[in-house]
C-alpha cells in the first residue's frame, strides 16, 4: 500500500509537470509523449510490484525510487537558485517517494535473499548479480536518468554581465512561437554574428567580435534563462532558435541582411552546423567543440570492438530517453547536414586531446567538403581555444568573418 502511494506521488509530478503546468510558452498538447509514456509505465508497475516475488519486486521498486529522485531533482535544481514555483512543489514530494520505493526495494531483496545454499555457491551468486546490476545500472538506468535530467533543467538565471560595451536588451520569437530573450551589441560594420548558446560562455568571443566592429547577439536558448520552452540539453530543436535570431538581425537597420555569421561553441556549435544546414541567410559559420548529439553521431567507425556492444546499447536507451522525455525525434546526423553549408565557409575549431568526442570534426570537415578549414588545438580544453592561443584565435576568427562577411 506504501509503495503504491509513493508510485502514485511519483505520478502525479508527472502530471503536474507535463499537462498541469507546462514549461512557459508550451502547452499540454505538446508533452502528450513525455506524459503519457511514463503515466503508463508507471501505472503499470503499480499494478505489478504486489504481484512480483522476491528480487523482482525488489528490482522493480529500486527502479521506480532511482525514477522518482531523478524527477524531484529538477525541483532541487530550479528551488534552490530561483525558489520553488509551478510543478517544483510536487517535484519536491517525489523525491521522498523514490526514498520510499527505494527502501522498499532494498528491504525486499534483504528479506527474500536465499540463505540455505552453500556458502561459496550463495556469495558466488551474489557477486554474479552484483556485476550485472551495476552493468544494467550503467548501460539502462543512468542513460536513462541523463535523459530526464538533460531534458528538464538548464540554467535558471541570466548570468552576470561581463561585455563590457554598449547593447540591448531584446526579445523575438521563434517559428513554435516561443519568446527568446537576450543581448544585442550594435553593429558598427555593417555585419553581425549570432553567439551561441546562451549569455554566459559566448562573452568572450562576443567582446572579442565587438572589439573589430561586429554587432553580436546573445541570447537565452529555449528553456534557459529568460526564453520560453523547455530545455534539451542535446540540443534537439534548438537550430530553430538560431533560425529566429537569423530573422531578427535581417530586420535590425544596422545589419546588412547578406552579412550575417554565426559562432557557436560546445552544443551550440552542433546546433550552428545544423542551422547553417539549413539556413542559407547563415554567410559564415564557425564551430568550436562540436561533437556528438546522438546514436549515428557516437558510434564511431574507430571506436574498439570490445567497447562496441555495450556503447551501442547504452548510446541508443539515452537517445530513447531523450527522445521521449523531450516529445522530439533525433536530429540528422551532422555528417550528412555539414555538405549543404558549401560554397559557404566554414571553420572548426577543436580540442582533441582534452575535449570529449571532439575527434568527430574530423569527419564533419571531410564531409563538409573544400570551403570548411579544420584547426585543431591539441593543449585546449573543451571550448577553450581562445583562452590557449588568445592571439591566434582572434587573428583566425576575426579573419575568417572579415573574409567571409566583408
């Protein structure tokens, strides 16, 4: 009866979350998968945990606490840096639930563990099941985990303002209707570069670009900060953001509508690739640290046979996951989108050594063709560039936007 309770607190954080009260500038409509998928699975494990025995039901009520801490964790996230609002209260009461479920499950396994077997053959047996539940744990229960943490919480405030010049603060919308709030330096050459993502990471080459002349824009991506919508840490629909900044800086008078570029770093210079893909209003594109956003992206040719099979089930249960916890499908394989940026120039900016799964851009500049250069950093870290050869990357990236947007 006790964890019953605890499963339907569980659910009705779900509820609240999804169709109650939605992300601003979303609708119940929109999270009919992210909802519905987990209402039932949770409904039927309701309906099975009083009819497992032994170590099933205990591994079923571990499952269903790891699922209700992870849910509650993106009320912690968002009470403890902007105070508790919307669905975070019952957020808040699924995490004790999962507490619930989780001792449940803890104590079942205790109390039905088999004890009349030889010593060697029960600690053999359980050392056995030991492996496999932190196998399964790794492989299933944490890419699942990643998926709902990734797809439910970003960063909550606008970060401290460190540009340094004179700019704007603005707002435009999306094609999903969704409100974008950010920074606008004006331009003072006639072109402009969308830095992305969000207002925190990009200031450094935003005051590096508005140093030469450049009118640069930062904003809030959706489900960040100040924007609508909900938050994919992958990314996944996010090109649509940079889409509607595109839209905006054509209609600004100090932007010359053919000179537009774009800087994007980590996922946002995934996100760049893709738009620019997509967006031929994108003249010049630079991308630092991009890497892999999901299951084709990751499972690389080079990858060693013996990390392969389980890789390759762990890489498609956090794609699932996201895909669900998200209502979206998987984007394109960067590799198929980086040839439809030619003729327009392209620049990719990585770390190697340091940076995790940076190796890729290898393959995007292949597949980008003749007008994409690769630069390769090997003492960088992660979107480090301009802080391991300052000199060089100003020289390199403001280069490169003089050429392509003069």
């Amino acid at each position: 009866m006790i964890a019953r309770l605890a499963i339907a607190v569980i659910a009705l954080h779900v509820l609240d979350d999804n169709f109650v009260q939605p992300q601003p500038g979303t609708s119940a409509s929109g999270h009919l998968v992210s909802g519905l998928v987990p209402l039932a699975g949770l409904a039927v494990a309701a309906w099975a945990l009083p009819r497992l025995q032994g170590a099933r039901g205990g591994a079923l009520a571990l499952a269903l606490g790891v699922f209700g801490v992870v849910a509650g964790i993106e009320a912690v996230h968002y009470a403890s840096t902007v105070g508790p609002s919307g669905d975070d209260f019952t957020g808040l009461l699924a995490i004790p639930a999962g507490a619930v479920l989780l001792a449940t499950g803890v104590a079942t396994l205790w109390r039905t563990r088999r004890t009349g077997d030889r010593r060697v053959w029960r600690y053999g047996r359980r050392a056995l099941l030991g492996v496999a539940a932190v196998v399964v744990a790794n492989v299933i229960a944490l890419p699942i985990g990643l998926g709902y943490i990734t797809t439910h919480t970003a960063r909550s405030v606008v970060p401290a303002n460190h540009l340094g010049v004179a700019h704007e603060n603005v707002s435009f919308r999306t094609a999903d209707a969704l409100r974008l709030r950010g920074w606008y330096i004006p331009s003072r050459n006639g072109a402009a570069v969308i830095a992305f993502p969000g207002r925190n990471g990009p200031q450094k080459p935003a005051r590096m670009l508005a140093r030469h002349g450049y009118g640069v824009l930062l904003f809030d991506r959706r489900g960040e900060g100040e924007s609508d919508g909900d938050p994919n840490a992958w990314g996944w629909g996010g090109d649509e953001d940079i889409k509607a900044a595109v839209r905006y800086l054509q209609s600004r008078p100090d932007v010359d509508p053919e000179r537009i570029g774009g800087i994007g770093l980590s996922v946002g210079g995934e996100l760049m690739l893709e738009a620019a893909a997509e967006t031929p209003e994108l003249a010049a594109v630079v991308s630092e640290g991009a890497g892999a956003r999901m299951y084709t992206e990751e499972m690389r040719e080079d990858m060693p046979a013996t990390d392969r099979p389980l890789m390759a089930v762990s890489a498609w249960v956090k794609q699932a996951a996201v895909a669900v916890f998200s209502n979206q499908s998987p984007p394109t394989d960067l590799r198929e989108l980086v040839g439809r940026i030619a003729p327009r120039p392209l620049l990719l900016i990585a770390a190697p050594e340091h940076g995790v799964g940076e190796e890729l851009n290898r393959g995007y500049a292949s597949a980008a063709g003749e007008t994409a250069t690769l630069w390769e950093i090997p003492e960088s870290r992660h979107v480090g560039g301009i802080d391991a050869r300052p000199r060089e990357y100003e020289r390199r990236v403001v280069g490169f936007f003089d050429q392509a947007l003069r």
